[in-house]
C-alpha cells in the first residue's frame, strides 16, 4: 500500500511538472514572446498554492493540467482555426471532466474561442460541433461507467451540485 501511495504522489508531481510547462506554452503563444511564458511558468512553479495541490494524490493536478492543454489548444482555436486545434482541446477538456466532474468548464474555452475566431457566422461552422462530440467521446472512454451506470451517475452528480451549492461545513474563510 505505501507504493501504491508514493506512486499517485509521484503522479501527481509529474502533472504539477506538466503543468508548469503548459504554463509556458500558453504564455508563450498567448503573448507571442517566450518571455511571458517563463515569468508565468515561474510564477507558477514557486505558487505555494500549486505546490500544495501537487504533492498530494489527488484528482486536481492532472485535472488541472487537463484544463491548462485545453486553455493551450483554444489559443490555438483562436489563431489558426485548424482542427488539430479543436481535437487537441476537445480531447483535454473530455479528460478534464473525467478527472473531476467541475473541468467540464474548461470546454467553454473552446466556444469562446470558436466564437471569436468566427464571429457571427461561428454557429453555423461545423468544427464547433465536432468538438463537441470529441469533448463527450473523449469523457466516456475514459469514464466509462458514466454510460454504463447512468442512473448512479446522473444520482451522483446532483448530488455534487448540491453540496458545491450549499458550501462544505466547516470550511468557511479557509484560505489555501
């Protein structure tokens, strides 16, 4: 068992390190200028917060890194409009749901920048419902008991909805 454990830290640093990185590379091509990507990518290496969130085995550092490739990709989605872009943040955002319910969010990233990239015409292109579709496939493969079980998860999750709603007992003013 304390292997077991010592490899979901291990895990959840090697995410911590994968994010820093996207942290770079979504400086990097928001800004243009690698500069930028290393000052955040820094800033991020040395946030208490982050490190705190990465030396633990949870579902937050690779959720989180999840997130960060889709926030990557849609930058992508905003400059070029390819659909390696559209795949590459589909695919992150279906993972970051599956890792933690919450990330599905991180899809919004993508129509924001679908709707920029398009402007008026942007629901009329196809690439937005492509991703969409990516998005779910890319969620149910790898939480296939979603489908299987859909009853207990839809159950599931009103009831995270519920508690994110009402707050969590005791923690009220915590400030990590």
């Amino acid at each position: 068992m304390p292997s077991t454990i010592l490899l979901g830290r291990w895990l959840s640093v090697a995410a911590g390190l994968g994010l820093v990185a996207m942290a770079y590379a979504i400086g990097r091509r928001a800004s243009g200028r690698g500069a930028v990507g290393l000052i955040a990518a820094a800033l991020l290496a040395l946030s208490p917060s982050a490190i705190q969130i990465c030396r633990s085995m949870t579902a937050d550092p690779l959720g989180i890194l999840w997130m960060a490739v889709t926030v990557w990709a849609a930058l992508g989605i905003l400059q070029r409009g390819g659909w390696r872009d559209y795949v590459v943040a589909a695919l992150a955002a279906g993972l970051a749901a599956s890792s933690k319910y919450n990330l599905a969010l991180s899809a919004v990233a993508i129509l924001i920048a679908h709707l920029l990239r398009w402007g008026p015409r942007a629901l009329l292109r196809v690439e937005l419902y492509g991703a969409a579709a990516v998005t779910a496939l890319a969620f149910f493969a790898a939480t296939p008991y979603a489908l299987i079980e859909w009853p207990t998860f839809v159950a599931g999750l009103r009831y995270q909805a519920n508690h994110y709603s009402t707050g969590h007992s005791g923690l009220e003013g915590e400030a990590a």
